[in-house]
C-alpha cells in the first residue's frame, strides 16, 4: 500500500531520465530537476531492479545536496527496495533512519509512511503486538492531518495484521471501514485493494460463497489497476472457487492470474503467492509433478514471509502423493525439527524480555538513588528545558521562514500575472482599436457618411467594452451572481457567437462572501472567457455556480483548441494565483470536444 502512495505522488513525472550516469554525472544535476533525480531510484526498484536502486539512493545520498523532502523520498525508496529483496536487517535501518529524520524534519507524510514499513516488518516476524502499535500511531496522524487517503491505507494495513494474527472479527471491522473509505474517496484502486483484503478475512471463516458475492460485483475495476491488483483481487476468488470444488471457474480464474502475473517482475512477491494458488490447483488435479516443480520455483523467488516450515510441510505432502515416500518422510522431519526450534527461539525470545525487564528494574533503582542529589537533577532538567526550547525555537523560525518564502513567491507570482493582463489590454489597444482607427482614417474618403457611423459606433462599443474589463466592479451594492449577469447581457449584446449561458446548480449563498473573494471570481471568469474568444473556436461559453457549504463556479466552452494554449500560458498561472488568494484551487478537464475550468474552494 505504501508503494501505492509514492507512486500516485510521482505517476505524472516524466520517465526519460537517464538511467546510466555515473556518479560524477549525477552530482551535476540541477537542484530543480529533483523529480527526475528521485527516479534515478524509484524506477529500477519498480522494475524489480531492488540492488541497483540501493545503490543509486546511496550515491545520491552521499555526493548530492538535495532538499529535506527529496532525502526523505530516497530513503523511503531505499527502504522498500531492501525489503522487497529480502534484506530485512538493513531494511528496518534504512527505515528507522527515515523515521528519525522525517521526525526532525517535520515531513509528516514520510513519517506515517515511516510507521507503517516498521509495522509491517514487526508484522512478518509475527510480531502483531509492535506493528499494531505502529499502525496506531501513523492512524493518529492520518486522521489528524485529515488525509483520509492515507487514513485508508493505515486501516487496509491494520485488517491484513489482525487477519495473519486469525483475530477475524477485527479483520473484517477494518476491512468494511477500509472498504468505506476507499468508496468515501471515489478511488477505485483503493476500492478494490479494500475489498480484496475483505475477501481474505473472510475467507479465514471459510466462508466462500460470500467471499465470491463480495467480490464478483467489483471486476471491472481491474482494468483501472495495475496486474499486481489484479493478483490480489483475483487470488481470493480463486481459493473460494477450488474451496466449493468449482473446478472450471477455478481454472479460468487461474488463467487470468496468469495472464497479470507475465506482466510483473519475475521476483515480485505476487509472483510466488500466484504460483503457490497454482500449485493448489495441480494438487486438486492430481498433477503432483507440476505442482513440486511450482514450490520449486517458489523457493527460488526467496519470497519474504514464507516459514520455512510450512514450505517443508507443502513440498513433503506432494512427495509423499507423488510415491517418495521415503523423500516426504525426510522432509516432514525436518520441518518439525525447524518448528521445534523455532518454538526454542519463542521460549529464548520470552527470556530475553525477562531478562530487559529486571535490568529496567535495576535501572530504576538507580534513577531513585540518583534522585537523592536534587542538585543534580535540577541542573539536568534545566539544561534539558534550555535544549528543548532552542529546538522547538529553531523549528518554528524554519517554518515561519518557510511560510513567509511561499507566500512571497505566491504573490511574485500572482503580480506577474497581473502585469501580463495589462499587457494584454495595452496590446489590444495598439493593435486592435489603433489600427481600426487609422484604417477608419484612410477609408472616410471612400465611405458614406451612414458606414462612417456604424464604424465609429463599432470601435466605439469596442472601446467601451475594454474600459469596463479594466474597470473593476462595484461589489459593495452588487453580488456576483448579479455582476456575472451583467457580463452575460454585455456579452450577448456584443457576441453574435459564442453564446454565454449562466445557471446557478447549487445551494451555496453566494452573498456571503467578501469583496475580495467576488473581486478574484470576477477576474478569474473575464479572463477565461477572453481565453476561449482567444483561443478556440467555441459555439457556446457555459458559466455554472454550484457547491454547497463551500463554492465552486465552471468556466466551460466547446472551442477545445483553447485548452493546449491556456494550459502552458502565463494566463493559467495567473488564474491560479487568483484562486490561491482566496483559499481556492483550479481544476481544468477535457472532454471530447469541450473544454471546462473549475474553481473549488479548498
């Protein structure tokens, strides 16, 4: 789940970095192109190339300055690349070190990711009890950061911890709110990668035919994922089909689970999960030689989470169906043997607990004898609130300094803009009504006395049309419901095409909002309509004010050819600086032919 999260942050970069710099290359990057570095790692690790990943983040990490968030990033990736190649040790490291720094750092969504890694190696090591405490954490955090994305992954990842450690009841609570979630953010991905962990805890209940009920009505949101969701939604089906002896759904549900698994990495952990429901399906079919040469090829995948004794227990059974005896026998030894011991490590485990316990005793003993020397103790905590004080001091000039950088740039931007409006405005007046009125010059001579009026009375209106876009709006007696009207009518009056259309579709009161707030809307709504006169071709302009505890008001026209100008333009930062004035943000869609601009109040 966390993977999902990074990649859903980085999808839209762009893949054409170069993979094969050298080290020397790579400490000549320029400091803007840190999207292109993170990729540097995160695309051999996507593509299963975990130990080049590694190696890439270290060099990165060793010879390049780079900011706070981008280190926070590489980590992130360095620590999943070791854990997907099995290196559990230097993973947990990896992943402590990002934690602590993320921690410092303030960078709460590489922290909760942080929490959520460590959690899930407590939770191969059988360790439910510590991950449960790490999911907890990062949940608290989620929640108070209001991020209910990574709130539902949080909660995924809680049911798949109680559904190992056979708690169904809990399972399935936090599946259905995972499900919940997931349906709460309209995303189908999490949609389905919720309703799959359902079906798995439901599954421990042998409860199959519900686990296909469940699952059958989400199919076709597979086509909006990747093969590895595929995997994880088509598995439980799988085992619930060859539960109630559904031999041919079955085999047609393994084929589909073929066809995603020749679309991954060879050593991607879904490949061995997708093989081991294969070899299921040969031992159903009495095909036990396939089905040995698929644990074989397990075994080979390495892959994390597999008790060793488990896997000796599968491969002895199909011996001993296959005729080897004496080989299954060998084996089944071995494997409660392996399961002796690892019960010996349980017991060494326990004392090892004990043994951290008496020695924290003894260390409060001591603490209580050194708490006789107030003197000292008062000269400690002192010096401790000083150090305490300096860093929470630091910290919150950094982040008054970061704020402060943000807002200035914000209205560098927002006053470039401006600048370019006037621009605008002026070369209108240059091109477009100077030259009118040196053609007009020339061209009295020729013309009656009744086509000279009706075209001063054209560059007139035109003249009058610019004056009230430069003009600002009296917002004080009017609210912009009734301002837009006016354009409309202006506009309808002067345009013989597009037509403007104006509809309010919501509940919002738009009366309630403050001269600034109506000034930006205004200027935001003329600008996109000059645009689409600008740029496109357009029947009709289509002005729609919605929302309802918060507003939204649409910008859209069937002239698409304005879209790939507006959107690479000066003119789209300066609306954007616009909706960052008043709290808002700018949303664009394309659609066929028409072409919609969206203000939402954030």
């Amino acid at each position: 789940m966390y993977k999902i999260i990074i990649s859903l942050i980085f999808i839209s970069l762009c893949w054409s970095c170069n993979n094969g710099k050298s080290t020397a290359e790579l400490s000549t990057l320029p400091v803007e192109d840190e999207e292109k570095i993170f990729m540097l790692v995160y695309k051999p690790g996507y593509e299963g190339r975990f130990q080049e990943a590694v190696d890439k983040a270290d060099s990165l990490l060793e010879i390049y300055d780079m900011s706070d968030s981008l280190k926070a990033y590489i980590l992130c990736e360095r620590t999943v690349a070791l854990i997907n190649m099995g290196d559990l040790t230097r993973g947990k490291t990896s992943n402590d070190t990002l934690i602590d720094f993320a921690r410092n750092a303030g960078i709460n969504s590489m922290l909760t990711q942080g929490l959520m890694m460590r959690g899930m190696y407590y939770k191969r090591h059988q360790q439910y009890d510590s991950a449960l405490v790490c999911y907890n954490e990062a949940l608290d955090m989620s929640i108070a950061e209001k991020d209910i994305e990574m709130e539902q992954s949080v909660v995924e990842l809680i049911a798949v911890a109680f559904a190992e450690s056979k708690h169904i009841p809990e399972a399935i609570k936090f599946s259905e709110r995972s499900l919940e979630l997931a349906k709460e953010m309209n995303d189908s991905i999490a949609i389905l990668q919720s309703v799959s962990t359902l079906a798995g805890a439901l599954s421990l209940n042998q409860n199959n035919k519900e686990v296909i009920d469940r699952l059958l009505p989400y199919k076709s949101f597979m086509e909006l994922g990747s093969p590895i969701h595929s995997i994880k939604y088509l598995t439980p089906i799988f085992y619930a089909y060859l539960n109630l002896d559904s031999m041919e759904q079955a085999r047609q549900t393994m084929a589909e689970i073929d066809a995603a698994v020749a679309m991954i990495p060879e050593r991607h952990a879904q490949s061995a999960i997708a093989k081991i429901a294969k070899a299921k399906l040969m031992a159903k079919e009495h095909r036990y030689d396939e089905e040995y040469a698929l644990y074989i090829a397990v075994d080979t995948l390495q892959p994390i989470g597999r008790k060793t004794e488990v896997v000796m227990h599968e491969k002895a059974l199909c011996l001993a169906n296959m005729g080897r005896t004496e080989e299954a026998f060998h084996l089944m030894e071995n494997a409660y043997e392996k399961l002796d011991s690892t019960r010996v490590s349980d017991v060494e485990k326990e004392l090892n607990e004990l043994s951290v316990r008496y020695e924290t005793l003894t260390k409060q003993i001591e603490i209580e004898r050194l708490s006789r020397q107030r003197w000292v103790m008062i000269n400690v905590i002192t010096m401790i609130l000083i150090v305490v004080a300096i860093l929470i001091a630091m910290i919150l000039f950094n982040r008054w300094r970061y704020r402060r950088r943000l807002y200035q740039e914000s209205q560098e931007q927002y006053i470039r803009g401006l600048e370019q409006e006037r621009q605008r405005i002026a070369r209108e007046l240059h091109d477009d009504i100077a030259g009118e009125l040196i053609g007009l010059q020339w061209e009295t001579t020729k013309l009656s006395e009744t086509e000279t009026s009706a075209r001063i009375y054209a560059i007139g209106e035109r003249v009058r049309r610019l004056s009230h876009e430069m003009m600002p709006p009296e917002f004080s007696s009017q609210t912009l419901c009734q301002l837009l009207m006016d354009m409309m009518h202006n506009f309808n009056a002067t345009h013989s095409r597009p037509k403007m259309e104006l509809t309010d579709e919501g509940s919002f009161d738009w009366i309630k909002l403050s001269p600034q707030e109506n000034y930006e809307l205004y200027r935001i709504v003329q600008e996109s309509v000059n645009n689409a006169l600008k740029h496109s071709n357009a029947s009709f302009i289509r002005i729609t004010l919605d929302g309802d505890n918060k507003f939204e008001l649409s910008i859209a026209n069937d002239g698409i050819d304005n879209a790939g100008a507006s959107e690479k333009g000066i003119g789209t930062f300066t609306l954007k600086a616009r909706a960052q004035i008043i709290g808002a943000q700018i949303v664009t869609e394309i659609n066929d032919t028409n072409y919609k601009l969206t203000i939402r109040q954030k």
